[in-house]
C-alpha cells in the first residue's frame, strides 16, 4: 500500500485481487485502487469487466468480491484514523472544548428540533390580515378605498397626458415655422438643434412625472397597509365588533355610484362568449371547463372608472380570490427582451399603472427582477456548455451561437411571470415569448410556443391558478395573411395541443377541475366566431354547451 503524503485521511492505494478459472487457466486480476473511493461500484465493475475481458461468467463473483473489498479497506482506514484522532485528544493536542463546540454546532444544524424558527414576514402578515378582512363585512370598505386611490391615480394619469399632448403640439407648431423658415434663415444644423431642444423638453416632463406618480403610488400602498393593519386590530380588541361591522356596511360605496353614474356615458363593446363543459381522462375522468371568448387580451387588465355593476362584481371576485387555491392566469405573447417599452409590453405596462398594486411589487421592479435571473442562468448555460464542448471536441457551431445571442434575451417558447393585485381579473401573467414564425401557417405541435403553452399550464397546475386564458390563434392582433382558412388551422392545431395537454393534467395536479379561456381577437367576425365555436366541441368532445351570449 502506497500512503501519500499530508494527512491520515489523505488518499492511498490499495490493490485489489480477484482470482478466477477460464477452462484451464487459473486468472489473477489485479487493480490498483485509490481509496477513499468516490466513483459508483457499479460503474467501476462495468469497466473492469468491459478494460480486462473478464469472462461473463464471473462477472456477479467479481462484483461481490469487489464490493466487499472496498467496504473492509474502506472500514480499516476509518477505524485508523479514529484511532490516531484519539491518541491525539490523549496526548492533549487537541482541544477539548472546540471539539465539543464543533460537534454540538454541527448537530444543532442538521436536526430539526433545534433550527430557530422563521421569522415572521410583513408580507406574509399582510396577506393573512387582508384575506381575513376581504372575507368579511369590511370587504366592501376595502373595495371602496382601493377605488378611491385608483380615481386619484387616474387624474393623475390623465392630467399627465394632456400636459405631455399640450407639450407635443407646441412642439409641432414650433417645428411647422421652423421648416418653413429651412433654407432662408435656418439650415439644418438649426433644425437639429431644435429637435435635439423638443426630445430633451419631453424626456424631463415624462421623467418627471414618472417620478411623481412613483412617489404618489409608494404613498398610497403603504397608507393602504397601514389601514388595512389597523382595521384588523381595531375589530380584534373591540367588544363589540358587530357594530364597528354594521358601521363598514353602511358607508357609501362609491364605487357603484361611480358605475350608475357612467352607465350612460360609457358602454362597452360588445363580447361574445360560449361556455362548455367536458370530462377528460382515460379511467378516472375530470370535468373542466372551457370558454371561447372574443375581447382584447388587457379587457381581462382594465378597471374601468365608468362601467357597468360587473366591474365591482370582478374586483370583487379578484380579491377574494388573491390569496386561495384558485388563482387567474393570462397568456400574454412577447418578444425576447425582458422589458417593458414596446408593443403589447407597453400598453400592458400603462394598464398596471392605472392603479397600486397593494401586495406586490411594481410591473417594473418584477422585470428587473426577471432580467437578473435571466443572465445567471445565461451565464450558468454557457458555462455548462463550455465544459461539454472542452470534453467532447466538438461542440464548434454551438458554441459560436452562444456567443451571437445576446444573453439578455429569452429564447421562443421560454417565458416569465409576473405578479398583480391590481388588475381586474387576472393574478398572473405568464409572458411568452415567440416569434415571427407564428405568423406563416407552417408551424408544428413542436414548435416553441405551443411547448411554452405546455409549460404554463404544468406551471398552472403546481401553483393553484385554476382560471387559464390563452390566445387561441397565438396572435394578439389580426393581418392580411391570416385568412379563413389560416385561422381554422391555427385553432386546430392550438385546440388538439390543448387538449393534450389538459390530459396530462391528471398526473401533474391529480385531476383538479380547471378553466380554460380560449381569446380570440376582437377583429374576429361574428361568421369566423362562429365556426371555431363549432369546431371546439368536435374536437373536445363536449358534454354540455351553454349558447352563445353577448355581454356588454
């Protein structure tokens, strides 16, 4: 045996023997071994049986031969250095009570009855106060103060657009005399200059009231909290809480007198709907429902100041529901880059605005969020590719487009959530990203948005969202090339992929009832409406069907 130099648990090595016939011949196998031994037994056997073409015969003889040579070598040079560790605590080097300290941290550590308890939480704290008090008489309060600060938030806003628009059109204005004086008495290096003035002008004002309504938002959440809190302990010291309960039903609710006062100024466009009910599984079967809807996909974001009694009927439901088992998601269709400034983000973005989000973060810091996890696990994936390139010797061309792409950027089919108190049906946005290629008509069960849609609903069934909406065409908005016959293909496709999907369900969530939402947009025609309303139940196999309405 040869011992390295350092320390007694350094490694040494052992040789191991195994002697077997083959016909005639008597055999001796000989190894040298490091000890202690890291690799599997398994995988060590296979290779010596694979290197020195040990006859299979032997081959389970010389597995048990080998395993119980490792485990009494292996126990020999722990009782060694058992024995020298206690003739050094003997010889009195080493010190008695750091050993000790040692031990009693160690086990301290790895045994639950002596781990500290967690601390408790604000957010956990507030989330426990407001669902006790949105389930009880305060509710109606509660819904009253939010509307309150959601008008306040709105005035805002719009004050804030007609001084941006004021500011927009004196800027045109300007610029119209400055064109027309271009070649007289201006040349181009003035007309730069100007635009250069007017960009500058309208960045500070947008600045500046971002960081207003920053300010004003902060202010109400924490007032908001601190009320909420508040309310909770006032009902629970009060001796009589059944008055202080009567008190919060009578005040007036602003909010509907809000919603009877608009009802004749606004009215909304109207929305076609179809419900139906199906049981999916192959021995033990679920019912589910399914909805085919044709609204915009931030109807399901938008409060609305002037609207009909549904609206607080919504709210309502949306923050009974905020801290349950029976949450609501939306499929939101992005492109790669994780922010907020373009298309669809952006209007997504000035609708979560609209109002305080009480309980979460704000859409912006939940981004910035998203982006770092995005670039450790980019920085992670080209790390772990690097290494497999290094060993393998050819992994060239994968390895160039790691470094083309930019590690900021999310990949088709991978998508993020983002959280919200203060939408108006939706707790959960799941942003996927996809690309052009939803556009032509070509596309397969395998491409990445519909493995995304796979994702977002095994996601869905692990974190209690049991209201789904997806976009059925994966687009948001319509276009020349998506004919008829474009449309009813795409459906199809998203239809059968869906269907799929929710039959997997059963081993995902163990066959809990769920919603799914199919959005279509609000270009659609009635005629188009109908016939996917039509094609649904065939491929589904419905149980029952609810006729079409239209609400307003």
């Amino acid at each position: 045996m040869k011992k390295s130099k350092g320390k007694a648990n350094s490694t040494a090595e052992k040789e191991f023997v195994f002697e077997f016939r083959a016909g005639k011949h008597n055999c001796v196998l000989k190894v040298p071994l490091q000890f202690p031994v890291h690799v599997n037994i398994s995988d060590l056997h296979g290779r010596l049986m694979l290197l020195h073409k040990i006859p299979c015969y032997v081959e389970n003889e010389l597995k048990v031969s080998l395993s119980s040579f490792i485990e009494q070598e292996t126990t020999v040079d722990y009782d060694r250095e058992a024995e020298l560790a206690l003739q050094r605590l003997t010889a009195g080097e080493v010190d008695v009570n750091q050993l000790t300290n040692a031990w009693s941290k160690s086990y301290e550590e790895t045994t639950l009855e002596h781990a500290r308890p967690e601390e408790p939480s604000w957010d956990e704290d507030f989330a426990d106060v407001y669902h006790e008090l949105i389930h009880s008489p305060a509710s109606e309060t509660l819904l009253n103060l939010e509307h309150n600060y959601f008008v306040s938030i709105s005035e805002l806003i719009s004050e804030r657009d007609m001084e941006i628009k004021k500011l927009q059109e004196r800027q045109a204005t300007e610029m119209d005399k400055v064109m027309h004086e271009l070649g007289n008495t201006l040349s181009d290096q003035d007309v730069n200059a100007v635009a250069s003035q007017h960009f500058d002008a309208q960045q500070i004002l947008e600045n500046k009231w971002t960081s207003e309504l920053k300010q004003v938002t902060g202010i109400q959440k924490q007032e908001y909290q601190e009320w909420v809190i508040k309310l909770h302990q006032d009902l629970q010291k009060s001796s009589n809480s059944s008055q202080i309960n009567e008190e919060i039903k009578v005040q007036p609710s602003q909010l509907s007198e809000a919603a009877d006062s608009g009802s004749r100024m606004f009215e909304e466009q109207p929305q076609l709907e179809e419900s139906f009910t199906i049981h999916l599984g192959a021995q033990l079967k679920t019912m589910h429902n399914l909805r085919l809807v044709r609204a915009d996909v931030l109807d399901f974001c938008k409060h609305r100041q002037h609207g009909s009694s549904g609206a607080k009927l919504r709210r309502l439901q949306a923050a009974l529901s905020l801290y349950s088992s029976s949450l609501c998601g939306l499929v939101l269709l992005v492109d790669n880059r994780v922010n907020s400034y373009s298309g669809i983000k952006r209007d997504f973005s000035t609708v979560a605005k609209e109002c305080t989000d009480f309980h979460f973060h704000c859409l912006e810091e939940q981004l910035e969020e998203v982006q770092q996890v995005v670039l450790y696990a980019r920085a992670q994936q080209s790390s772990k590719q690097k290494d497999q390139s290094e060993t393998q010797k050819n992994g060239g061309d994968d390895k160039s487009k790691t470094v083309e792409r930019n590690p900021s950027n999310i990949l088709p089919g991978e998508f993020y959530i983002s959280r919200h108190s203060n939408l108006s049906e939706v707790h959960a946005v799941f942003h996927l990203c996809v690309d052009d290629n939803l556009r032509s008509g070509n596309i397969t069960a395998r491409d990445p948005a519909i493995m995304g849609l796979r994702n977002i609903l095994k996601v869905c069934c692990t974190h209690d969202i049991t209201t789904v909406t997806i976009p059925l065409l994966l687009v948001h908005d319509m276009s020349e090339e998506m004919t008829i016959p474009w449309c009813l293909k795409r459906a199809e496709l998203v239809f059968k992929c869906v269907k799929g999907f929710m039959m997997e369900m059963a081993s995902w969530d163990g066959g809990i009832s769920r919603t799914v939402q199919f959005l279509v947009p609000k270009s659609i025609s009635e005629e188009m409406f109908y016939q996917l309303s039509n094609m649904l139940p065939q491929i589904f196999r419905v149980s029952s069907t609810l006729t079409l309405t239209s609400k307003h």
